[in-house]
C-alpha cells in the first residue's frame, strides 16, 4: 500500500507542476478515498496527451481541452485548464477565441436538437 500512497503523491506532484502549483479539490480528495483512481487517471491523460510524439502541441491540447470543458460544464477542468494556459502563456486571445467556439458548437447543437420545432413550425403553423 505503501508503494501507490508514493506513486500518487509523485503523481500529484506532477500535476501541480503542469498546473502551475495547483491540484484539483476533486483530485486531492480522490488520492484519499480512491487513490488508484489518480494513477488511473494521469495514465489516461498521458495517453491521450502524450508528452512526446503526438500530433498537437501542449498548447493545442490545452485549449481543445479547455473548449470541451467549457462545452460540458466541467467547472473543474475549466480551471485546472486556466491553471495549465497560465502556466503555458497561452494568450488571453487564444483563450477567448477558444471560449466563441466552444459558444457557437453549443448553439449549433441547440439547433440540431431544434429539427422538429422547425419541422412542425413550417408544416402546421
């Protein structure tokens, strides 16, 4: 028990580092009553954002990351994301023009869902 209470304190070390000396609340609880799931998750993100040989560079990953988090609702991920796009100098810019298309995706699945009112709108009204 002993040798994953240190692989997630190393974990959690590395992520405070890549977010600028910060660690999710949900995070440090998650290493108390859960902690394999930590080391579960820092494998996941290494292999969705590996370090070396993937196709998009950190900042690209931290804004599409950020996008998404956005577009869901993951108040957590929104943050640790700002952390990392502080950490990275990641331009205000960037970052709003991340947050317009995170907006516009949300609006255009608000009219997709929207198929039927239109159906019913041009055939009834």
């Amino acid at each position: 028990m002993d040798d994953i209470k240190q692989k997630v304190e190393q974990t959690l070390a590395g992520m405070s580092k890549q977010m600028g000396g910060k660690v999710s609340r949900s995070a440090q609880l998650a290493a108390e009553v859960m902690p394999e799931m930590i080391l579960e998750h820092a494998a996941n993100n290494a292999y969705a954002m590996p370090k070396e040989g993937g196709a998009l560079d950190a900042e690209t990953r931290t804004l599409l990351n950020l996008g998404i988090a956005l577009a869901t609702g993951s108040q957590g991920c929104i943050e640790s994301m700002m952390n990392r796009a502080r950490v990275l100098n990641i331009s205000k810019e960037k970052i709003l023009e991340t947050f317009k298309i995170a907006r516009y995706v949300e609006a255009t699945r608000v009219m997709g869902n929207a198929e039927k009112v239109f159906q019913h709108l041009k055939d009834e009204w």
